[in-house]
C-alpha cells in the first residue's frame, strides 16, 4: 500500500470515528429520530448524483424488493439503535461497541452454516471477553448507560446481518447503488417519526455538526471507502474499521471531555484483537 492509500485509509478511520462524538453533540439538542433523517437524507444528496453518474442504480431497481431489506438491515434499522443508544453512552463508547460488527457476522454465518474455524472462534471468545470487560466497568446492565451499551451492540449485530444478507442475496448489486438505496429508503422511513417530534429548528452551530456528521462522516466516508475498495481493495480498505474505535476514544477526550478507563482502554483492546482475529 502506497502512501496515499495509506493516507486515505487513516483519513478513513478518522471520519467513521468521528460519527460518534458528531451523534454526541447532536443529540444534545435534537431527538434521535430528526437525527437519523438528517443523517440519512443528507448522505442521499451526495449519493444520488454520484450512483446516477455511475450509471449503477438500475440493478437495485431491478432487485427493489431485496435491496429495501438489505437498506433496512444495514441502515435503518443499526442507525436509529446507535443514535438511541448514544443517548445514554459515551462517543468512545459507542465506537468501541460497533468495533464488534466483524464478530456479529462471524456469529451470524456459523448459525446459518453451523461451521466456525478455531481462529474464528478464539476471536469471537476473545471479543465477548472485550464487552464484558467494558460491562464490569464502564456500563451497567440495570442503568441506562447498560440499556444503551446494548442499543449499540444490537446496531453492530445489525450492521453484520446486512453484510451477510447482501453478500448472500444481492451480490451481483453495486455496492455504491446498495448504499444509496440504503439512505434514501432510510430517510423516506424516518420522516412519520421525526415529523412526531415536530421538526425542531437547530441553533446554528448544532445545524453545523449536522451537516458535518452527514455529508462528511456518513455519505462522504462512503464514497472514500468506495474509492479505497477500487484502488486497495475490499479487506484493506476495512481495516479503517479498526481505526474509527480508536478515534472516537481520542476525539470523546480531547473535545467531549470523556474520561478514559483502563478497562475502557482493556476492553478496546480485546475487541479489535477479537474483530480482527474473526474476519481474518
């Protein structure tokens, strides 16, 4: 890997890590549901032009039904868990939780299979030791911090369910017209349940962090991790996955003022060693 790929790939992580302390600030002012359709629609105006441009928007068409679940299971469904769940849990947190999305999906594939190789396993053991770590410590099962440790968790289950339901269903549909389906059926989905909340009118800076967290973080982040799959391919261009807990740990201290744990730091660790073990 050259080092503008390099580049690309830590610059990578440090957009998908700064989801979480963005979602922070957000939520601060706004109802979770009026964050998932900004986040959602707002990364649809920067995905639509592209896909259409790219000409790949016709297979999902052609596969509507099945690319609606697949929307449903990687987008709708995972960001109204993590941004619910992130009212009650640090960004470091968050990001450390949705780390674990490798495992969920080694988890899911040996229920449909019934087959898991030792590395595999040793990983998802490893991982679950991550959480429980992050349980002893920092979260609390019969607190809202707890509640919300597994809102995140459950997003990360989530996100891996829509990865083996597309590889398994839909493999022959462009991953940027999945993507693009996927925030444009999401925000359509959002709309009766922020329109509930009666659409509150950010401050100016909150509307700023908005947009940041949308067009940068989400549908920005997109079109660089597709740029990445094309130029490294796809196992490289997710080891910025590995990045984003990280980063989200560093940037929840330097402009959250989160604290920083020794079992959060333990449980970090035990996490990407487990991820990283399970998707190898």
């Amino acid at each position: 890997m050259g080092r503008r790929d390099a580049a690309w790939l830590i610059l990578l992580g440090a957009a998908w890590g700064s989801v979480y302390p963005l979602t922070t600030l957000v939520l601060r002012e706004l109802p979770a549901p009026t964050v998932v359709l900004a986040r959602t629609a707002l990364s649809a105006l920067v995905l639509v032009p592209l896909a259409a441009r790219r000409n790949v928007l016709r297979p999902a068409i052609d596969r509507l039904t099945a690319v609606i679940g697949a929307a449903l299971l990687q987008a709708t469904f995972p960001l109204v868990l993590l941004t619910t769940g992130q009212q009650h849990v640090s960004a470091a947190l968050a990001g450390i939780l949705l780390a674990t999305q490798p495992v969920w999906a080694v988890v899911l594939t040996w229920i449909a299979e019934r087959a898991m190789r030792v590395r595999e396993l040793a990983g998802v053991l490893i991982a679950f030791g991550g959480i429980a770590v992050l349980y002893s410590g920092d979260l609390h099962l019969g607190a809202a911090s707890g509640r919300g440790g597994l809102e995140l968790l459950a997003a990360a289950a989530c996100y891996a369910a829509g990865t083996v339901y597309i590889q398994r269903i839909i493999p022959d549909v462009p991953p940027l017209a999945i993507a693009t389906a996927a925030m444009t059926i999401s925000a359509l989905a959002m709309i009766p349940f922020a329109a509930a909340t009666g659409f509150p009118i950010p401050d100016p800076v909150t509307a700023v962090w908005l947009v940041v967290l949308a067009v940068a973080a989400t549908g920005g982040a997109l079109v660089l991790f597709y740029a990445l799959i094309r130029r490294v391919g796809a196992i490289r261009a997710n080891l910025a996955g590995y990045l984003a807990p990280a980063f989200a740990v560093a940037y929840g201290r330097a402009f959250l003022s989160e604290p920083i744990h020794t079992l959060t730091i333990a449980g970090l660790a035990l996490i990407l060693i487990g991820s990283y073990l399970a998707a190898a």
